[in-house]
C-alpha cells in the first residue's frame, strides 16, 4: 500500500478514533462510584486527542501514522468495552470486578503513552513545544497509576497482559501537565459534569463529520478556560477569605492567616478605632499589624496562572480548530482575548503554539462577532511584538480585510480600521496595504464619512502612516485627496519634492481640485524652478505646464509670479549641463496662461513694469523665432504671437517687429519644415499677418526653395483633406491674387495644371470633404 494511502486511511480512521474517545470519556465522567480515577482516566484519555488532532492535521505525516492510530483505535475500543461493565448490570458492581476494571483502564493509558512516543518529533515540523508536549504525556501516561482498594487480587486481562510497559526519562513540557485528581473531583462536584462531556462530544463530532448534529444548541456548554481548570485545577488558599476572590498579593497577618493585601489593609483601617482587633477568620487578637508578604503562596499562584493560562492556550486551540460552532468559536477567541490581556508572554505563547493563521482564518468567519474578536486579537498580538506584525501580515488576506471595510457592520468596520491602523504602523507593510486595487479609495470613503466619527480618525491615521510610501500619495491624489500630496511638495526632503512634482505631471486632477491644487503648489514649484538641481527643476517645470494647460488656473499662476519667471527663463537663461531646454519649457507654460485670455496689458513680465503686451516683450520673441531654434521652441514662440493677435494693439506690434525683422523669412521657412505641428502653427500666424503684410509674404514665398510648388502640391498628397492641406490652400488665398511675383511663379513652374486638378477634385467629392476643411478654407 502507497504512503500516500495509507496517510488517508490514518485521516479516516482518526476521526473515527475521536468519536469514540468522547464516548468513551463521556462514559467515564457519569460513573458514579470511584469518581477521582474515572474522571482522572477520562481526562488523559481527553488529552490524548490533541496529540491524535496533531497527527491528523500535521503537513508532515510520519509514515507510521496509521499502524499508531489503529493501535490507539484498538485501545480505545477496548476501553469502551471495559467501562461498559460498568453501566451493563443493574445489580451494583462488586469490589473485585470495579478494581479489576480501574486496573485495565489503567494498562490502557499506560500503553496509549506507549503509543503516543512512537510519534516522531518531524511531525510537528518547526514547533517543538508541541513535540516536546507529546513526548511529556507519553511518559506521565506510561506511568500513570490509580489506587483502588487492594489491588493484590487483581490480575491484568489476558487482552492487555502482552502489552509491556517501557520508562523513559524525558523533560516535561509545561504545555501538558500532571493531573490532580482529588481537586478535578472537587471542581468537576461545582459545575455540571455535562458541560465537559459536551466539549468532549462536540470536539469529536466537528472533527469526524456530521455525527449527532441533531443535539441540542441550548444545552449548557464549557468554555476553554473551564477545560484548562480541569486539566490544571485551582486550589482553595488561592482565594482570599474576605473577597473570596483570586489573590494576586497575598499577605499573612500575625494570625497565620493569608489574605489579598488590599483586602486585609482596608478591613484593618475599617477597625483601626477598635480597641480590639481580631483576625477575620480566626477571631485571634492581633498585637501587630504587620503584613507580611506570602511569597511561597505568591510564587505558587504565579506558576499555577502560567501553567493555567497555557492550557487554556492549548484548549482555545483546539476548540478553534474544531470550530463546530459560532458560540464555541466566540468562547474560544474571548478566553483567547482575555490571556493575551494578561501577560505578554502569553502573546509569545500563542504565536509559537501556531495560532496565528488560524485566527485569521476567522477574519472572515460567518459570525460577525466572531470576525470583530478576531480582528481584535490579532491587533493585540501585532501591537506586542514586530514579529508577530510581520508573521501576521504574511498570513493575512488584505483584500479580504479591505473588504470588510465596506461592511454594513459598523463594530467590523471599527475593528478593521484598527487592525490596518496597526499594521499601517510598520512601513514594510504600507505598500502592500496601499497595493491592494480601490484600498486608499475606499479608506477615502470612510474619512469623509461624517457620520462615523471613530471610523473616520482611524481611517484618516491609516492614510497618514500610509504616505510614508510615496507610492500610496499619488494613488490618493488620484482619487482625489490631494493633502497629502501638497503637504510633501511643500515640505517634504528635495527627493521627495522631485516625486511629488513628478506625480502632479501625471496624474488627473478632478475639476474640482484643479485651482485648489494650482494655489496650494505653485508657490513650491516656481521656488524649485528657481533653486533646484536639473532633475527638479525639470520635474517642477512639466508639473506647472500640466496645472497651466487648465486655463481657470492661470490666475493663481499669475499671483503667485510665475510669468516673471518664466520669461526670464525664455530671454535669459543660459543652458549649461541640463538635460532639457529650459526655455521650452517657459514658453509652454506663458503659451497656457495668455491663452486663458487674460488682459495682456496687466500680466507684468519684470520689475521695469513690462508687460506680456509691450514692445520689449513681442519684439524678444520675433526674435528668438530662428530655423536653427529647437522645433518645439519654435512652436511655443509662434502659439505665444498667435494668442497675442487677440489683441488689435499687439497685432500692430508683431506686423512692425516682423516688418523690421527677417521674421517675415523665418516664417515663410518654417513651411518646409518637416515637424507638421509647427507648419501648422506658422501658416496659422501668416494668415493672419497676411492681411497687413501679404504682398511681402508673397514675395518671400516666391524666393523660398520649394515654395510655393509644396504648397500646392500638398494639396493633392491624400484623398481625405488634413488640417495642414486646409490652411495650405487657406494662405494661398489670403494672399494678394494680383501679385505678379506669385502668379509669374505659379505659372514658370507648372503649377496650373495642379491647381485646377485640385479644384476639379474638390468638385467631384462635394467641395467640402471635412469640418476642419470648412473651418479654415472659409
């Protein structure tokens, strides 16, 4: 048979063996004579089921895992048939036969230890406590023994007399632990012995499927910490005589007596006005009032909690893993909840004992209550330890906790917020938080949820932690909260600033962040423009021309001087080893904010009171208009003279500059220029320009190279009529149609017969083959 089947048949048949274990100690816990062996032998029979729940659940299954849960399974069986006797005869049992019985269930636990050590430690993988814990009860069972009576007439049943019983010395694991059975009588004599039978019956039934499904919810269950109370038992001098309460201070008085310090103090000050003082208990007159600290106690009750709460650990665990329940689940994570609050060890505890992904997997438990608890202690856990942070951020679904954040449930949406806020803390982390798909805008959302107060200060903390990621700052630009953005611009380190600026270069602004955004930056971006290195000054420049390019902002550019800058950086900079044109750069961002239409005469360019409309300004631009200039330069410098023929005075003054230049060349020039976008924009201003200096032009044109036979012939490149072909035949019809030079040429050249076969064409296809032809031909 295959390992790998045989690993399925030891699944199988553990399940089985679980349910007859909770039958089997059921059957014990109801005896009612001999109640300290029966409820001793029950209980490790009970603690046995978590090293076979080990054993079933293990990623590294021993080899032999079937041949040992068929020999516990054969044991088992047995016991049952043993305590049978028990219950079978009406007639009460005799002496011999119950100490005959007590002495085979004895054998039993003997060699179930026996069992329990041939579990290798590899089956636990990396968590040794559980390792050891095994191999400590193994031994505490193989020498488990209970009195009863004369045990010189009993002899072991030939079923159990081949077994031979082994002693090993091994170290004891506190994570199980030696039972007191005098004090497990009296405890299990205070509260319903059916709740413990119930706990036993729902382990095995949530292990082993769907048996007995029909019982009843109502009946009364037990908790974790009642478990760890039976398997590590409280004593009575742990309470104190006057609270009958717990002692976490215990002191003797002269009497002898120990009491809870506080408790004792209070009732001595209460009687300090008495002539006679006695002690509470005792009545015995008390000469002193010396407290006297009862360390024995004191160190006793300590270990006593320790080895409680680790059992309870251990309890929680597996009523987790079973999690038959949402009320058992609930019970489990309180108890959990409880001994996380107790002590940090108790932290550490829960980690190494593996309990980490298994809380998680309750982060989207069916029962919101218990999501909300689990949430709750896994912040606990996170917020103790950078370990505990970074194993549970390993385990945990982020999506699925941004999910819950959408919850209708208001207490999952708080305890979600705080978790993430805790996770948030440690910045390895914010770039996964911030990665998940609509995480900051849904964290957004509940910012500006008035009507959630708490949710929204933790979800406003969780953005705050989350900036630490630049990363995350430009996803919540992009959904609109720009603060954090701005407030990095403003302040942040130059790495940050270059960042920031890069973003804003990128991103889309809503409409209605777009001014408040262009008021809020641009005094950051002109000082970097001014002050910063290549890089930022590169960065700061595309970011003005993106927040220029929408006109309502140009105003807020204006006030915060942006025009001074950015024409002194088109006349005056000198570039030296940056790796842009600055100047380009400038020219674009003036083209925006005049574009705007604004009053050209008000927008002041310098100190000496110029402004955009004034002579000193369009004459520098005519210019700097040159074919040796960068193509993109030269196509800012001609969309700035294009915006300023808004104004009839500016008009004037470019006709005069052009006239007085070799602009009227450089224009003509640029129609042979290979960048369309800049033919465009050339033909578009002599247009224009041709209405007062249209004779020039055309004599110009006529003693360009090329010109004007690519004028015409362009027109018949392509069947559909692009906008460059359209303002083509729009300039040849501004210009004057008596112009000898012009018709001279057009005729030495040949070009006749081109023009009529384009108006020929333009007839046959309906004259008008597209809005942008209209539009500009007309």
């Amino acid at each position: 048979m295959s390992l790998k089947t045989d690993c399925s048949l030891a699944t199988d048949l553990a399940k089985s063996l679980l349910q007859s274990t909770s039958e089997v100690s059921e059957s014990l816990l109801c005896i009612e004579f001999e109640r300290e062996s029966f409820a001793a032998i029950a209980c490790y029979i009970y603690r046995a089921t978590f090293a076979v729940m080990e054993l079933q659940t293990s990623k590294h299954t021993p080899p032999n895992a079937l041949e040992i849960v068929q020999s516990i399974s054969k044991k088992i069986d047995f016991a049952k048939d043993v305590v049978s006797k028990c219950q079978r005869d009406t007639n009460p049992i005799k002496d011999h036969e119950l100490r005959s019985v007590i002495v085979q269930l004895e054998s039993i636990i003997n060699h179930i230890g026996e069992d329990l050590r041939m579990i290798p430690a590899s089956t636990y993988g990396d968590q040794n406590f559980a390792a050891q814990a095994v191999k400590s009860l193994s031994l505490e069972m193989k020498k488990a023994q209970f009195e009863v009576g004369d045990e010189s007439e009993v002899q072991h049943p030939k079923e159990v007399a081949t077994m031979e019983k082994q002693s090993e010395q091994v170290p004891y694991e506190t994570d199980f632990y030696s039972i007191d059975t005098a004090a497990l009588v009296d405890n299990s004599r205070s509260w319903d012995t059916s709740q413990f039978v119930e706990f036993l019956h729902s382990t095995s039934t949530s292990m082993s499927g769907s048996h007995n499904k029909q019982r009843s919810t109502s009946r009364a269950s037990i908790t974790s910490s009642q478990v760890a109370e039976i398997i590590e038992p409280m004593y009575g001098t742990f309470f104190c005589p006057l609270t009958k309460k717990f002692m976490e201070d215990p002191v003797t008085i002269e009497s002898g007596v120990t009491y809870e310090r506080e408790a004792i103090d209070e009732w001595l000050k209460k009687h300090e006005n008495s002539e006679q003082i006695g002690c509470p208990v005792t009545g015995k007159k008390l000469i002193s009032r010396v407290l006297s600290t009862n360390l024995a106690l004191k160190t006793t009750i300590e270990e006593w909690k320790e080895r409680n709460e680790a059992a309870r650990i251990k309890a929680a665990r597996a009523a987790l893993t079973l999690a038959s329940s949402p009320a058992m689940v609930i019970e489990a994570l309180k108890d959990v909840q409880s001994i996380c609050r107790q002590r940090g060890y108790n932290m550490i505890q829960v980690r190494n004992i593996g309990m980490i992904p298994l809380l998680v997997k309750f982060v989207e438990y069916k029962d919101r209550n218990a999501r909300c608890m689990a949430l709750d202690i896994l912040r606990q856990l996170a917020e103790e330890d950078e370990d505990n942070k970074e194993m549970i951020a390993r385990a945990v679904d982020t999506a699925a906790l941004i999910k819950l954040l959408s919850s209708s449930h208001q207490p999952t949406r708080h305890s979600t917020l705080q978790f993430l806020l805790e996770l948030s803390e440690s910045q390895s982390l914010c770039e996964s938080i911030g990665s998940v798909t609509g995480a900051i805008l849904i964290l957004i959302t509940n910012r500006y949820n008035s009507l959630d107060a708490f949710g929204s200060e933790k979800a406003s903390e969780i953005l705050r932690n989350l900036e630490s990621h630049p990363s995350n700052i430009k996803i919540m630009a992009e959904n609109g909260y720009v603060e954090p953005l701005l407030e990095h611009l403003i302040q942040g380190s130059e790495e940050i600033k270059l960042e920031m600026a890069s973003y804003l270069e990128e991103i889309f602004l809503g409409y209605d962040s777009q001014n408040y955004v262009a008021v809020r930056a641009a005094p950051s971006l002109i000082s970097m423009v001014q002050s910063g290195h290549g890089l930022i000054r590169r960065a700061a420049f595309k970011a003005l021309a993106r927040i220029s390019s929408y006109h309502p902002n140009s105003k807020a550019l204006v006030e915060a001087g942006i025009l001074q800058i950015m024409v002194e950086e088109m006349f005056s900079r000198q570039i030296t080893d940056e790796t842009m044109n600055s100047r380009v750069e400038a020219a674009s961002i003036i083209t925006n904010i005049i574009d705007s239409g604004l009053d050209l005469e008000k927008l002041q360019v310098n100190v000496r009171g110029h402004t955009m409309a004034s002579d000193y300004i369009i004459y520098n631009i005519v210019c700097m208009m040159k074919n040796s200039t960068p193509e993109e330069l030269n196509i800012n410098l001609v969309k700035i003279l294009l915006c300023m023929t808004k104004s009839p005075k500016s008009t004037a003054t470019i006709v005069s500059a052009v006239k007085e230049t070799e602009a009227s060349y450089v224009l003509i020039e640029l129609i042979n220029n290979p960048h369309e976008e800049l033919v465009v924009v050339a033909i578009k201003l002599l247009i224009i320009l041709s209405s007062y200096m249209g004779h020039t032009f055309a004599e110009r044109l006529c003693k360009t190279r090329g010109l004007p036979e690519n004028l015409i012939r362009s027109l018949n490149e392509q069947n559909h009529v692009t906008e460059k072909q359209s303002i083509s035949a729009k300039f040849l019809a501004k210009l004057p149609h008596k112009n000898v030079t012009l018709n001279l040429a057009l005729l030495n050249k040949g070009l006749i017969p081109d023009v009529l076969q384009r108006i020929n064409r333009m007839q046959v296809s309906g004259t008008r083959t597209s809005r942008v032809a209209h539009e500009n031909i007309k």
